[in-house]
C-alpha cells in the first residue's frame, strides 16, 4: 500500500531531527461513527426551512435562534460523546512520543476530543475549530467551563425540558452559554482557535500529513499554503479526490493515499517503526 520510495523517505526522516505535522479532518473521525453531515444528516429543519451545518451552525443564527441551535449542537453532542478513537487516532497518539514534543505537532479541525482521548497531548495538539468538551459563555464574561455532561441525550425532533437548559446558564452572569467552537461566520484567534501556533507549526514543519480533510476552511488552506511555499513535502490521505490531493498532485509535492487512514496510518507507522527493529 505504502509505495517504495515513500517507505525509504519516511524511513530516512523519522531518523532525522525534522518536524512532523499532521492535520487532520472529518475523515479521520468518520471511521468512528462521527457524522460528517455532508448527506441528508447534515440538513436541519427549523420552521418550514432546511439549513445546513454552515447556515445552522453561525453566531448569527445562535444570536436568532440560540436554543435551535443549541438543540442541533447536542445532536452532534450525542452522536459523539460515546465515539472512540480508531486505529487512525492510535497511530498519531503513538507517534508523538516517537518523534518527540520538538518534532511532532497536531492540528485537528475535528471538535470530538477523539485525538486527546487517544492520548495526543493538549500541548501538541492545536484544536482550531475548538472541542465540544467546553463550552463558554455567549455574553461578557466570556468564561469557559467543561460541557455539562449530565444533559440528557437529545436527537432530532426531542424537546429539552426547561430544567436542562438551566443547565447551559453561565455559572458567572447567568446568560446562556454558547459552544466551545469556532461558527462558520466567526474568525479564527489565537486564545480560542490556535491561530499562531497552528500557522508556526506550518512554517517550521518539514513534512505535512494531511488526513481526512478536504480544504474548504481557510486556516487548513493556509496551512497547507505554508508547508508547499516551503517546498516540504507533503502525504494527502483521503478516501477520495479533494482539493488537497489534487494540489498534491498537480505540482508533484509529494505522495497522495486513497483509502481509509485507519488502515494507511497504521501502515506508515509500520514502515517507521520497522526501521527502529
């Protein structure tokens, strides 16, 4: 699966002192069972009207409609609050250590927690689009606190009693607390999203692994705009065809894996490891 010469560069570079960075995507998490929404499970009804994750999931439409909302952000809460990581996961929790806190760095857009329950550390991995395991609140204070995890488990069509919205009241001022994430309409920044550190990441990294992500938000372009600036190679996996592989392929900046990255991952750590034996 994993071509000859890749197998000699991946070789050659875990023995080297290079950076590593990996960002990854819905992809990666779809193998756990976390929806992707880009099929009929992405649209949401509110009155007579369907909306999509990014017409739904704005801090206009929360400010509009902040319980719809929120009824919509814990259906995804429920699909993923009992997903585990997969093989895919295990493989970069396994490398950090590998390579070592210098070498190895993490940017996910994916908000499941999977990569940290996995066991990536919070030091190395930059949640940019942030992580449904806090949640702040939508007024001044701004305070940010763990997700309530005694809600009850809601899914499309449940009605949430009014007692359980208490339960999403800012412990500070009382207002309603918000998700930990980062809406289509909202700006990336560096306390919230990583902004900088993803983006320093990008420029000092001499290989870029880009997993399960099809480049349709700005800071992963930007990302990988940095990496192919730097003439560094770069390895695309993905189940099928997305920006990222084409570019890939088109200026011959390194290698492109079709198919399922719990099972190409786990075959590049093999070819590393393999090498220490």
């Amino acid at each position: 699966m994993i071509p000859q010469d890749l197998q000699q560069f991946l070789q050659d570079f875990y023995r080297s002192d290079q950076k590593i960075l990996f960002l990854t995507g819905a992809g990666i998490s779809a193998e756990s069972g976390i929806p992707t929404f880009r099929g009929d499970d992405g649209y949401w009804t509110i009155g007579s009207q369907n909306y999509t994750p990014m017409q739904i999931a704005t801090q206009w439409m929360f400010h509009q409609y902040p319980r719809k909302v929120w009824r919509w952000v814990l259906h995804y809460f429920n699909n993923a609050r009992h997903a585990q990581p997969n093989p895919g996961h295990e493989v970069i929790s396994r490398l950090e250590p590998l390579f070592g806190s210098e070498r190895f760095k993490l940017v996910t857009q994916n908000v499941d927690g999977l990569h940290l329950a996995a066991g990536n550390t919070h030091d190395n991995t930059y949640t940019i689009h942030g992580t449904l395991a806090q949640v702040r609140c939508s007024h001044s204070c701004d305070q940010i606190v763990p997700f309530p995890t005694d809600l009850g488990h809601y899914t499309k069509g449940d009605i949430m009693p009014e007692e359980e919205w208490e339960k999403l009241a800012c412990p500070e001022c009382d207002e309603l607390m918000r998700p930990h994430v980062l809406f289509f309409d909202e700006y990336y920044n560096e306390p919230y999203n990583k902004y900088e550190s993803a983006l320093r990441a990008a420029f000092e990294a001499d290989l870029l692994v880009v997993v399960g992500t099809t480049g349709a938000t700005s800071l992963p372009w930007l990302i990988f705009e940095t990496v192919m600036n730097n003439d560094k190679p770069i390895i695309a996996i993905n189940l099928e065809p997305t920006t990222f592989t084409q570019t890939v392929e088109v200026n011959e900046l390194g290698w492109v894996l079709f198919g399922k990255s719990g099972e190409i991952l786990p075959e590049i750590e093999k070819v590393m490891i393999n090498y220490e034996l």
